[in-house]
C-alpha cells in the first residue's frame, strides 16, 4: 500500500486516516474535504463567555464495542482529562420525556415505571414485554421498525415511544426503516432467540470485541450512560486533524471537492477543481449519492445503488433562555409524528451538561430539531425555507411544550442538507449488493461512514477502523 485517498473529512474520514496510519504499510494518506472545514457534523460553536452550542450530535454513548472503540481513540489523543461523562443515575439519564396529547410525560423507568400504567400508554410496559415472549417468530428477513415492534410489543408503542425514538434518533419514519438496519440488536434478538426478552437476557449472537483501554474500563466503573468534551465534541475532529497532520504521513485537503475518478493501472486518477491525484486506493467515507456522481459510467450497478440510498434534512436551531426556565429536569423530550410532524424534538443541553453554559449568570441552553423525513411536507424545499421561519417555528415549540414565555437572549439557526441517511427496507441487501459488485470488479474502494452500517458517532468511527483493517489485513 502506497498511497491512500481517503475522500470526506468527517469523522469517519479523519478516523479511517487515524487508523491507517498505525501501520507501517501505509506511506501516505491524502484526505480530501470539499469543505472549509474537517469534522463534518461534529460541530460546535465556542462562545467568548465560555458557552458551548452543539449543532450536530451533543453526547456519545461509550456502550458496546464500537463505544469502547471510540473511547480508546479518545484516550489515545490524549482528551482523557477533557470528558465529560454523564452517569446512568445522572438526573438526564433517567428522565426523559414524550410530548403527546399537548403534555410531557415522563417516560417510565425501573421497575415500578414499568409495573404501573403510566400516561401516554394505556396499559403497563411490562405487560407488552411478559407477552412478547409468546409471539411467534417473524418469516421476512427484513420489515419496518413499526411493524416488527407492533407485532411483538403491540401497537400503542410502536405509534408513541417507537416512533417517537425513530424521529430522536434518525429523524426518520419508522413505518419505512428497517430494524434488521437501524436496530440491529432488536432483529437478532428475535432470529436467534425467538423473542426479544429472551434475546437480551441471554444474548443474541457473537458480536465484536474490543478490548478496553483505561478509558473505556472507568467509563464501566462509572456507569457512564453518555459523555461530551469539555470544549465540545468538535474536540474529537480537531484532535485527529492534529494528529494527523503531526504523523507526517497525510496530505489534508480542505475545499477539494472530487468532480470525478478512473480506473488507472496502478489503482484511480482523481480529479479535483486543481488538478489530479494518483491513488492506490480510495476509502470514500462521503454521503451515498455524492459518491455516486463522481463514480466512471463503468461502475453503472453500483452508481445505481448508491443513488438510492434516501436522505433526510434537519433544521437544528439552539436556544440560551436567562436564568432556569425548564418546567422538568431532564435530557429532553421527543414527539410521535402524530402530535407535529415537523417537529422531531427538544433537548434540554443544560441538563446533562452545565459546565457547556456560559461562566457567569444562569442561563438554560435548548436545541430544538426539526423536519427530517416530514422536512418538505412541513416546511417546503429547503432552499426556500428562512432561518426567521425556522426560529419562530422553534420559540414558539419551547413556548408551548415548555410553558416559556420570555424569547430567547441568544439563538443560532442551522440547516443540514441530507444530513442523515434513512435505512429503508431492504438496506441490508443495498449495501451488501454493493459490496459484491466492488469485490466481484476488483475495485480498489472501501465504504465507510453513514450510508451504510449504522449513524452514529461510534459507528462511522467504528466503519473507518474496519475499513483500514480489511485493507491492510491486519488488527490495528
């Protein structure tokens, strides 16, 4: 291995590059970012007073392989001093709320949550679980989030708390995303052990293993349920840039965007704006259908694939109220598209992390999420919609879910294109098709990054290192 392109300077770029140039195999890396800046949605706004903003993901989850994975990486760089975890018994961990029928409520936990009915829901949770393990198994390799959580736990979660979580998590219609793709661990549960109780009680199935630096081992020790940096999770990004740049092995380019590529002899020819770059090998962590526009007509199937791969825009707009504004203390509320669809949810950032406020005077800093899969239907063609309509649209949720009736001393209004690829139906067979096709045509290319094995943080970082190790055949 000579020469690496590595196209993307997001997380799942910067982490593929992080991990390649562990090896000795690997004499250069070039990354090229067709914005201004590396990071990708890992994105924070650092105020002069000590604030912090988050305009993409605000917290990381440490749990399971690819969260003990990311937090070696942390320690790695040496951010271990910057973190800031928040435990399971952490007052953001165990309340979090639903927005339904014009009310929060609070969603149940512990067992006495669990044994009594709690409004929204019409019965007690753990009743819909006890009856779960006499529901046969499903036949269809793949079906919607709804469906397969309608036909095991019932209807009225599948419609409030599921599509509720779908929207939180990828601001996507759980009638059209598949659970065998977005929750893998729910889909295995049932194939391996026929039902999802026993599935979590007993496991469902080999998974990966990374074995835990020290990091990783308080984080267990702690009862870490998420954590953030102290200047932001922009930090991690940042921290890898300079890394990476300090290694002496990686070329970075920012506002190099790739307008095509082509086979040559020795791997591809890249054109960018400037001129073309040579490259054994490319590790595309871009978005599906970016790389489908840059593919030769001879990749034709895939380019196909790729293009079909659907995206959801959302507005994220963060909020500073003076003083303690919250009706409720806890990490935030979601809403069911049935209560407003254009309105995926409220997070309450001052809670799970204070030391984010400004250094003098109370404040309480929100970040409402909007659009999504409804974006369009809701809001129009994103090109066209304002950031006044978008804050407007915002204040006047906080107002009403929240009882706040001051306007907000500070705001910011973000609007992500595309930002979160939707696993529909059938995902899994998309990508593993694409796969085949780059095996079977002896294309120097690896996928990483959102479109394909999971969206979150620890999973793109996660897809970067499986990437770098395929390639090099060897555990880094």
């Amino acid at each position: 291995m000579k020469t690496i392109a590595v196209f993307g300077g997001g997380i799942g770029g910067l982490a593929a590059s992080y991990y390649l140039c562990k090896s000795p195999q690997v004499t250069k890396v070039i990354i090229l970012e067709s914005s201004s800046r590396f990071g990708g949605w890992l994105w924070s706004t650092r105020r002069s007073d000590g604030a912090i903003f988050e305009h993409g993901p605000r917290g990381i989850r440490p749990a399971g392989a690819v969260g003990c994975n990311t937090l070696n990486m942390v320690d790695d760089l040496g951010l271990g001093g910057e973190i800031l975890p928040v435990t399971y018994s952490h007052v953001a961990s165990k309340n979090r709320y639903l927005y339904v029928n014009r009310q929060l409520h609070r969603m149940p936990s512990g067992i006495s949550g669990l044994l009594r009915t709690v409004p929204p829901f019409s019965r007690p949770l753990l009743l819909s679980v006890a009856l779960e393990i006499l529901v046969k198994k499903g036949k269809e390799d793949d079906e919607s989030v709804h469906s397969f959580v309608s036909r095991r736990l019932g209807k009225e979660l599948a419609d409030i708390a599921v599509d509720s979580l779908c929207r939180g998590v990828f601001a996507g219609d759980c009638r059209k995303l598949s659970v065998r793709s977005c929750f893998p661990v729910l889909h295995n549960a049932e194939k391996s052990r026929g039902s999802l109780t026993l599935g979590m009680l007993l496991g469902s199935g080999p998974s990966s293993v990374v074995p835990p630096g020290p990091l990783a081992q308080r984080s267990m020790k702690e009862s870490w349920a998420q954590w953030s940096l102290s200047r932001g999770l922009e930090s991690l990004p940042e921290s890898i840039t300079e890394h990476l740049q300090q290694s002496g092995k990686v070329e970075l380019h920012r506002d190099a965007a790739v307008e095509h590529i082509s086979p040559s002899a020795s791997g591809w020819k890249i054109t960018v704006e400037d001129g073309v770059i040579s490259a054994d090998h490319i590790i595309s962590a871009l978005p599906a259908k970016a790389l489908s526009s840059v593919l030769p007509s001879s990749c034709q199937p895939l380019i196909q694939l790729l293009h079909d791969i659907a995206t959801v825009t959302v507005a994220v707009v963060n909020l500073e109220y003076e003083g303690s504004i919250l009706p409720v203390t806890g990490f935030g509320h979601l809403l069911p598209s049935s209560e407003d669809p254009g309105l995926l949810g409220v997070v309450y950032d001052s809670v799970p992390f204070p030391q984010h406020n400004r250094s003098n005077g109370q404040t309480t800093r929100l970040t409402v999420m909007m659009g999504g899969a409804w974006f369009q239907e809701v809001f129009g063609a994103p090109e066209a919609v304002t950031d006044e309509h978008l804050l407007a649209r915002a204040t006047e949720a906080v107002q009403h879910h929240l009882g706040v009736t001051t306007a907000p001393s500070w705001s910011r209004v973000n609007l992500h294109r595309d930002c979160i690829p939707q696993y529909y139906q059938g995902h899994f067979r998309r990508v593993e098709s694409m796969r085949s096709f780059i095996k079977e045509n002896n294309l120097s290319l690896s996928l990483i990054g959102s479109s394909y094995d999971g969206v979150a943080v620890n999973d793109v970082i996660y897809s970067g290192r499986t990437a770098a190790e395929e390639l090099l055949g060897t555990r880094l």
